[in-house]
C-alpha cells in the first residue's frame, strides 16, 4: 500500500486540483493507497474541504495539529500516521508533479529503498530564491558529513524500513531533507522540471528560509564552532605578534602616542568578533536548551479517518 503524505496549511485553493491530479495517478498504479494529510493549522476551508472528502471515500485520514508547528513537524506526524509498505511525500500546491509517482515505484521495485525528486529547472523561482539556495546546498555539503543532494527537496518515496529508521530519530528541532540523507538507504534521483504553483500563494518568506537553513547547518555539523575557535586562535596569534612589535618599536624608538582611529577600528573589529562568536555559541545552546526540555514534536488536536462509501449489495445486506 501507498501511503501519499500531504501537509498543507492555508491550501484551499489548489486542494482540488492536487486531489484530482493525485487520484489520477494513484489509480493509473494499481496499488492500494492512502492519503495522510496534516493540517498544520490552515486559517481557511482546507480542512472542511478535505474532511468532505474523507466523508465521501476518499481513502486515508486527516490528522488537525493543534497549531501551526511548521512543515518539518507536520511531516514528522504523518511519517507517524502512515499505515503504507511505501510513502510518497508531495506538497498540495502541485510544484512537484503527481506523474513522477510511476516513475518512483519504477525505481522501489528496481530495489532503491529512496527515490528522490531532482529539481534540474527552477525557473518558476525567483533568481534570489534559485541563488541561496544553491549556496545552500554548497555550505552545507561543505561543512557537514552528510551528502544532502543539491536541489533534492521533501518530494520522494521512501520505504517502509526508511520510515521506520526515520522515526527512531528523537531530536526536536528537526531538518527532515537533512534526516533523508542521514540515515542513507540505497537512493536513486528522478529529474524533473518544478512548475510554477498550481494556485494560492507560497508560504515561505526569505526570513524563513534563513532560519530554515540555518537549522539546517548547525543540526548536523558543529564545524561553525570549529571555525570560531580557528579564527580566535589567529586573531590572537596575530594580536601577540602586533604586541612584540609595538614593545620593540618603544624601546628602540621610544613611546608612541596611538592614534584614536586605529584604537577605534581595533576595538570595533574585535567586538564584532566576539558578538559573532557568541552568537554562533548561543544557536547551538538554544538547541541543546530545545532538546533539553523534550517537548513533543506536535500536538494533535483531531484525526478524522475516511469513511468507506456503501456499495449496492451492502444497502441490500443491511435491509
């Protein structure tokens, strides 16, 4: 069984068509399948349109978080909810293409336990989303021991044993592109073009992107620190030699009055050190603060399950 993992916040006006899209595919597989959505506490109609669409048959659940946790925390919760041998995750705003799903179970019954979507076109982005986000992809390969795919976004099928890897997982404060390449598993790519939104607006701001990666980095490598302490180490090596010098310099030529230009560049230049240095500090102590006090993930307010539509000959047997 497919079970298809669908967070949405605020998506009622694309839900339908990435219903249609979606229920095309999925019966074009011959597979059983499940929806498993999470509402991430969507202000609009998405989650009446999709309860509807349970109480109508649609196969699958709606799990309704009590607030918006942020789609890191709604895929955790339907990594949790999802009953299927396979999962394929996909956003509702129908960027990532439901016909790819063939193409991925291709790839699983091949023996790939990952088959990831490959973004080789992003023009519906704009040039500084495409931009950081290729400077992304390039620091955090750089700096940390996980190989995360350039340009591989939440759009894969995963197996069931890469689920169940994914779950043991317990931190907190979770990048979950950065967990898929954690814990491995042979993968395989699937290229594809990124269209434009389908409908609706995005719900990424820059600000949020910012923070995302900066989640993203300081979650699985610690070489900022490193890097910090490198500097410091310099920055003093080179202070203590300045400081031979001047002595040198006052005893053969005497005492030198310094200028105030120079205390001051010196004083501000080494502040700003130490304010970037505490900074990076206080990002990993905030996170070890997070884990420290083991909140859940998310909070359910409500599960709504599909209900199975009558066929002819059970209205007959209940008469």
């Amino acid at each position: 069984m497919v079970s298809v993992i669908v967070p949405v916040y605020n998506e009622e006006d694309v839900i339908g068509h990435f219903l249609e899209e979606t229920g095309r595919v999925l019966e074009e597989t011959g597979l059983q399948y499940e929806y498993v959505f999470i509402d991430d506490g969507s202000r609009d109609t998405t989650a009446d349109i999709l309860t509807d669409r349970l109480a109508n048959g649609l196969p699958g659940r709606l799990l309704g978080l009590s607030r918006n946790f942020g789609k890191e925390a709604a895929l955790s919760a339907g990594l949790e909810a999802a009953k299927g041998d396979i999962g394929v995750i996909i956003d509702a705003d129908l960027q990532d293409p439901p016909e790819l799903i063939h193409q991925m179970i291709d790839g699983w019954r091949a023996g790939y336990d990952v088959v990831y979507g490959l973004r080789v076109d992003r023009t519906s982005d704009t040039l500084m989303k495409r931009s950081t986000a290729g400077m992304f992809y390039k620091v955090f390969n750089k700096l940390s021991n996980v190989d995360m795919p350039p340009n591989a976004g939440d759009f894969r099928l995963i197996d069931r044993a890469v689920i169940d890897a994914l779950l043991r997982l317990p931190e907190r404060n979770r990048f979950m592109k950065g967990l898929f390449a954690w814990v491995g598993f042979p993968s395989m790519a699937v290229p594809y073009e990124r269209p434009p939104r389908k409908a609706g607006d995005g719900k990424f701001n820059y600000w949020k992107l910012w923070n995302f990666a900066l989640d993203g980095i300081t979650g699985f490598t610690t070489m900022p620190l490193r890097m910090w302490f490198y500097g410091g180490a310099l920055v003093s090596i080179l202070a203590f030699a300045y400081a031979i010098y001047l002595t040198i310099r006052g005893i053969i030529f005497g005492i030198d009055v310094p200028g105030y230009t120079s205390i001051m560049v010196a004083v501000l230049l080494f502040s700003g050190i130490q304010l970037l240095s505490i900074g990076m500090i206080g990002e990993y102590v905030t996170r070890l603060f997070n884990e420290s006090k083991q909140r859940p993930v998310y909070l359910l307010q409500d599960v709504i399950e599909s209900t199975p539509l009558k066929t002819h000959q059970q209205d007959d047997h209940d008469h």
